[in-house]
C-alpha cells in the first residue's frame, strides 16, 4: 500500500498476534490486487485487457463509479491518467499543456488504462482486512491506522488529533481534536505531498474535471461508518467547492471538516458533535493521550 500500518490491538497477547497477522495477512493479498504501481497486480493486468476484474475489484470498481456520479466527476478513477501526466511533468520540468491535458481528458473516456484506485482502495482493503481479523475471534478495543486511513472499533474511543495543513510539523501541537467511536477517519490534503514544477508548488491532487492540481481547499477530514467512504469523500472535498462538498455530506451522512486555502474551517454539525465531545473529558480512556493523525 506504500504506507505505514499501525495495528493497537487490546487484548490477550495470542488473540492480539492472531488478529495483527491476520489483517496483515489480507493487507498484503489484497495490494496484489489493487496496487496501481505494479504492472502484474489484477488491477493493471484488467486495465490492458489481459483479465477480467475478480469478485473484490469489480466491488470497488463498481463502488468506484458511484462515488463518480455521487460526486458529479468530482471523483473519477480514470483520474490516473492525469496523476501520471503531472508525474511526468516534474521529471520534465515543464507544466503540461492545455493540448496535453485536453487529450488526457478525452482518453479518460474511452480507454481504463489509466484506471486507478488509490482513493479508495486503500480504505476498502482496510475495512476488508479488519473484518478478516475479527473473524479469527473477538478482540477488545482496536485501531488501524493505514498512513491516514484510521478505523476505530471496540467500547473505549479515541480522541484523534488533526493536523494543521498550514503548519505540517511533527512538534506542533494538532489544529482540532475529535472523537472517534466504532467509526473511520480520514483525512486528504495536499500539505505532505505535492509537486513542485519551475519552482511553483502544486497539489498532488488532481481535479479530474479540469486536469488541473486543485488550491481552492487546503485539507479536508471526514468521519464516515467505514474507511472506504471516509478515504473517497476527504478526496472528494478537496476537489469540488465546499458549499458542494457540505452539501454531499450531508446526503451521504457523514461528518466533514473542510479547510479552505484562506484558512477558513467549515464544519457540519456532525464533525462539531465529535469535536464537542472531546471537550473537558474525564474518561481516562480519552486522556491518556491523543493519536496524532494527518
């Protein structure tokens, strides 16, 4: 998944070990089918037409497409395409063309091999693989944290700290805490990663509407009931505007926070419910430290 993977597991030390190699065990199945960067994974030999999709990546395939039309092409796995044209951009050192990046769109729509999953992916094979190890037996509290893609589950929340994407430092202190409880958060921005092309800095998101890095939201979190729809809406907010992106949150559920490139937050009142709850808490379960997440 080309991430870090913390797994905290509460509970006796054998079931703890069975359940941690478990969910590695399906984390690594799992990349060979969706890793984008390996030209033998399932996922690049479907987009050349070498095989049809299995059962897991016709799902997320499928769950894919909804996220596009839910997102009005805010979110498109074809958008890989444009990743790979900006990549090539860096090592030329050129920003691409408006010819380029107009040909790129048009391929989107009529060729998948360009297809990639990582804004998704990466969240479903989460959800999958801690459902994988639940099954080997019950477990106390849990959290995995996949570089961002964090799913809490058990009686004892969390209290998760927000990076601010202003000040993308180890030692300062996180811009909001909120709770997490039985939910998934996660987080998309483009402070860590990004490219810089003739000295200018771009995101490494990309708004596959227009082929251009988006700059119009600095990072975007969401709480959702799983992973996938968590990883696929914080990639959705950054892209469409933020009155839309309140608005898609509100249909789909979920809580959001939303920081726009002046630095202005933009809360529903569910992330403000989750927030609030972390305010002049005595459950020791939440004080005893906050788990730092950007």
């Amino acid at each position: 998944m080309g991430t870090a993977i913390d797994v905290i597991v509460d509970s006796y030390p054998e079931i703890a070990e069975r359940f941690a190699l478990t969910v590695f065990a399906e984390i690594e199945r799992l990349e060979r089918v969706f890793n984008w960067f390996d030209r033998d994974s399932e996922l690049r030999r479907w987009s050349r037409g070498e095989t049809k999709p299995g059962k897991e990546l016709a799902e997320v395939l499928a769950l894919a497409e909804l996220w596009k039309r839910r997102s009005r092409k805010g979110f498109d796995p074809a958008a890989g395409s444009l990743v790979a044209l900006w990549a090539r951009a860096v090592e030329e050192g050129c920003v691409p063309s408006k010819t380029e990046i107009a040909e790129t769109l048009g391929a989107m729509n009529s060729s998948v091999d360009g297809h990639s999953l990582n804004a998704i992916a990466k969240g479903w094979i989460v959800d999958q693989a801690v459902r994988q190890g639940l099954s080997e037996g019950p477990v106390g509290n849990l959290v995995v944290n996949a570089g961002g893609d964090l799913l809490h589950h058990g009686a004892a929340p969390i209290i998760a700290g927000i990076e601010d994407p202003r000040r993308p430092f180890d030692n300062v202190p996180p811009l909001l805490r909120v709770r997490v409880d039985n939910m998934a958060l996660a987080t998309s921005g483009g402070s860590r990663r990004g490219w810089t092309i003739d000295g200018e800095r771009y995101s490494h998101i990309i708004d596959p509407r227009t082929g251009w890095p988006q700059s119009h939201v600095e990072s975007a979190s969401v709480i959702a009931q799983d992973v996938a729809t968590a990883d696929a809406m914080a990639t959705i907010l950054t892209v469409v505007e933020v009155e839309e992106g309140l608005a898609l949150s509100e249909e789909i559920d979920v809580g959001c926070c939303i920081i726009d490139a002046s630095g202005a937050m933009r809360r529903n009142e569910r992330w403000r419910h989750a927030e609030h709850m972390t305010w002049d808490t005595d459950d020791p379960a939440l004080t005893q430290g906050v788990l730092r997440f950007r």
